[in-house]
C-alpha cells in the first residue's frame, strides 16, 4: 500500500517540480501553492476573497522565469 501511494505522490509531484525548476522563484511559487490548496480546506470568514488573491498570486510567481544570461552578463562573470 505504502509503496503505491509513493509511486502515486511522485506522479503528481514529479511535472510541478519539474515545472518550478525553470522558475525564478521556485521555492516561493511551491509555498504559495502550498498555502493556497490548505487555504482552499480551511473555511474561512470570508468565502472567496483570499482564496482569489492566493491563486492570482501562485499564477503571478507562476508566470516569472529565470533571466537568459546575456553576452554582457557573461562578459563581466570572468
């Protein structure tokens, strides 16, 4: 049983850390979408409202790749 929920948390985990890892930011964009599925859980006071503003921000961190190294930026490294 133990190894079939392994194997099963790996297939669904494997595509998002392949995904973050072309991210500026990857571990912010893995802890808001962390904080963003155990907010969808927990009810709130106010239906909707943080949920919306913590999608909007994962989608946003999302969205942010890594800089491509320029001529110059390789340049100054030497």
């Amino acid at each position: 049983m133990m190894k079939v929920m392994v194997a099963t948390t790996s297939v669904f985990l494997a595509p998002l850390l392949r995904y973050a890892q072309g991210l500026r930011f990857p571990q912010l964009f893995l802890a808001t979408a962390a904080v963003f599925v155990a907010d969808l859980i927990v009810p709130d006071l106010i239906p909707f409202a943080d949920e919306a503003l913590l999608g909007l921000l994962t989608l946003l961190l999302g969205t942010v790749r890594r800089r491509r190294a320029s001529a110059a930026d390789v340049g100054d490294a030497r």
